[in-house]
C-alpha cells in the first residue's frame, strides 16, 4: 500500500472501511447506454493495469470504450493497483487483487444496465469547508499544505436520481479535496473520506451514492498526512450531512419553482409553488483531446542528481513516478490530452484523466451558468499528470515540477472543453 515516498508503510495492518467500485448506467430514449464507474482507488501507475479493469467492463457489457467514464475517487490510502510493484513488500499480492477488482467493477456494471428504469434528475450546489487550498509558500519554499491566504473553490454538487414513484435510486456527489488525510504513517487501507461520507449518504437514503473527485489538484483538507481513523471519519461525516442537506432544499423529483400568484399584504408577495417541469430524455457525448505542450524534460539521472539529499527511499519513489511518467507523454513537443463531455439536459458531465486544477471547474461554471456542471479528474487512464495554471511553473510549485505537461496546458483544456460543451447545448450538435 506505499503511495508516499516518505515513511516506512509498505503492507497495511488493516482495513479502515469498504471499499467500492459504484456504477451508473444513462440511457436516454434513443442512442447507447452509457456508464460512469467510480472505484474507491487512488491512481493507475501504467496503461495495461488501467486497461485490465476497463476492457473486463467492456467484455461484461458489450459497451464500446467512449461510452464508459472509469473514474478513480483519489484515495491516497488505498492499495497499490501496479504490477509493476510485484518486487515491492507485498506486491506478489497485486496481481490477483487486479483480476479481483476487474471482475467485482465488470459485475457492478453488468448489474447497473440490468436495472436501468425512467428516472428523474435533480440538481443542487452549495458550498463546503472540507477543501483548502493546499499550496503554501513558508519562508521562501513552496509547499503542498494550506494555505490560509487562499480561498478555495469548496464547491459541492449533488444529483439526487429518483424514481417516477418519488423513491430515492441514487445520489451523485461532486467535490473536489484530495482523499489525503491519512498520510505516510497511516498502516490502514481506507477509501479516505469518501467511505464515511457515503455511509451517511446511504443511511438516510436507502439509495446508493456515487462519488466524483472534481478539479482537486490544488485542494485537500486543512488538517491531512494524518495516521488518525477518527480525523478520516469527522472529515466524511461532515461531509455526509453537507450532502444530505442539500438534498433536503431540492423541490420534489421532476419539480422546480415558479411565481404562480401575487398576494396584496402588508407587502406585495410573490408565492412561489412546485411544478412539474418537462425533461428532455436524450443523452449527447463528444471525446475530444487538447493540443498541450510537453516540457523539456531532465533526464532521469540528472532528476537523481537533484533529489541526491533527500530521504533515500522518497528519492527512490520519486525515480520510480518519473520514469513512468515519461513512458506517458514523453517524446514530443506536444501531447493530445483527452477529455469526455456528456449532456443530460442541463446537467453536463466533463472528465478528463488528469489532475487539473480547480480552475478548471470554476471556470466552466462561470461560463456556462444556466447549467450544472460536473467535472471528474482521474477519469479513463493513467491520472498523476497536474494541469496547475500558469503561474504556478513560474513558483516551481510540485504540481509544476512534477507534471510532464507545460505551463499553459490547464487554459489550452478549459478552453476546448468550454467549446465542447458550447457545441452540445447548441441545438442539434450533439453527437
């Protein structure tokens, strides 16, 4: 289970809570089924591991590849999904947990299109403090904790899924907060906070709960790098109830409010009541890619040269990350970077495998105001590529340094993602 440099975790000594792998299956009156798959997983190493899972789904289903977003919820706890780690403590384990996972994800997604029904979705957003800006600059160095300078983009959206009776089928939620509060001295596997917030989601509905890891490159807890089960579970308790309240402000399924009468008072009064409003049943998709450009990058020997006084084995972990990495993106002046957006009605799905910043979501809402946007990073394929903005190369931020990609890959992203889902609203573009 090591997914930090520093620290001596190698094997874990428990379980913290279930992990899941959650699937949805859309269909709209005409056109394919589509799914969106979330695994309570922390991030693919290589393309075959990540192939592995994917074409077992594929096989199960019969679904082509642009109908399926595979999406990983972050966790920072989870267990190493690499057979290329087999000569690590543990690793002799990791290949049968792979065909484990492939099989348990391929019967998800066979269950979920076999229950497909007439469903209504509903849509809310409102705001939590569980995301914080987690880039600092402390005496001179950048690094990745909070910053209490910086307002984050805590934005939660929820999508309540029902049936025509009223009866809860499924709860969406999308949040953007790196699943790292447990860190390099934690022993346990654990979804993070993702578990504990979706048992509180599950208890109150009787329904299940689909998780989404937004934009979060920049993002995560206050406190995090903790070995504490307790802090894990406030963190996804509160979480939870943060879900559930809102749930609590949406108007009946297929409803929304209108001004249906003034009322002479004391005051004039606009009466607000539930109508039934029509939904439009189709579901559009483009697959896209963005030209992004590739850093000249230093070898790996001058990368050993340059972390030469840190801890042995993070340098080590280091060593193994960037040679994979290059194995990725590396061997041109540029790379075409994928991205996903769906359309149901006026909610708008945009996935992408990277880890982009929450600039990324922000601005595709402040775009397009009148829809509700949800934005999944670590979606379909290997996920440890940052897309921070800009400026954050100019401060040799590890986002920055880390990633492959070059400074303006995160606005080159928004952009065609801006024009992506420009063209799906648009009458008769869908595709």
């Amino acid at each position: 289970m090591r997914n930090w440099g520093y620290g001596d975790q190698d094997i874990s000594t428990a379980v913290h809570s279930t992990h899941t792998a959650t699937a949805l299956a859309l269909a709209g009156d005409t056109g394919p089924t589509r799914l969106i798959i979330t695994l309570d997983l922390g991030w693919w190493r290589t393309l075959p591991d990540f192939e592995q899972v994917r074409s077992a789904v594929l096989v199960a289903t019969g679904l082509s590849a642009g109908n399926l977003l595979l999406h990983l919820t972050h966790t920072h706890a989870g267990p190493s999904i690499c057979r290329e780690d087999e000569d690590l403590p543990g690793g002799e384990l990791i290949p049968a947990h792979l065909a484990f996972i492939a099989a348990q994800t391929a019967a998800a997604a066979s269950a979920a299109i076999a229950d497909l029904g007439p469903a209504l979705l509903d849509a809310q957003s409102g705001h939590h403090p569980l995301a914080a800006v987690r880039d600092i600059i402390h005496d001179g160095q950048p690094l990745l904790g909070f910053d209490p300078e910086q307002s984050p983009d805590d934005t939660l959206l929820v999508v309540r899924a029902s049936r025509p009776d009223g009866t809860a089928l499924a709860t969406i939620v999308n949040y953007a907060c790196h699943p790292t509060t447990l860190g390099h001295d934690n022993s346990h596997v654990s979804p993070d906070y993702v578990g504990p917030m979706r048992a509180v989601v599950e208890a109150a509905t009787d329904a299940p709960c689909l998780f989404l890891q937004g934009a979060s490159g920049e993002l995560a807890p206050r406190e995090q790098y903790s070995d504490s089960i307790e802090l894990v579970d406030r963190h996804g308790r509160s979480l939870g109830y943060a879900v559930l309240a809102l749930l609590e402000t949406l108007p009946g399924p297929g409803n929304s409010l209108e001004l249906t009468e003034v009322i002479q008072s004391g005051a004039p009064l606009a009466i607000w009541e539930q109508r039934s409003t029509p939904r439009p049943s189709p579901i559009e998709a483009l697959a896209s890619t963005a030209t992004v450009p590739v850093k000249d990058l230093p070898s790996l020997a001058d990368l050993e040269l340059d972390w030469a006084d840190i801890d042995p084995r993070s340098r080590t972990e280091r060593l193994r990350r960037a040679a994979r990495l290059r194995g990725t993106y590396d061997g041109g002046a540029t790379a075409e970077h994928p991205f996903w957006v769906w359309q149901l009605g006026s909610l708008i799905i945009v996935a992408q495998p990277g880890e982009a910043y929450s600039l990324l979501q922000s601005q595709l809402r402040a775009r397009h105001p009148e829809l509700a946007i949800i934005v999944m990073n670590l979606t379909n394929g290997p996920g440890w590529v940052y897309l921070p903005p800009a400026a954050a190369y100019s401060d040799n931020r590890y986002q920055a340094w880390q990633t492959v990609i070059g400074a303006g890959s995160l606005e080159l992203l928004i952009d065609a993602a801006d024009a992506a889902i420009s063209r799906l609203v648009a009458p008769g573009q869908g595709a």
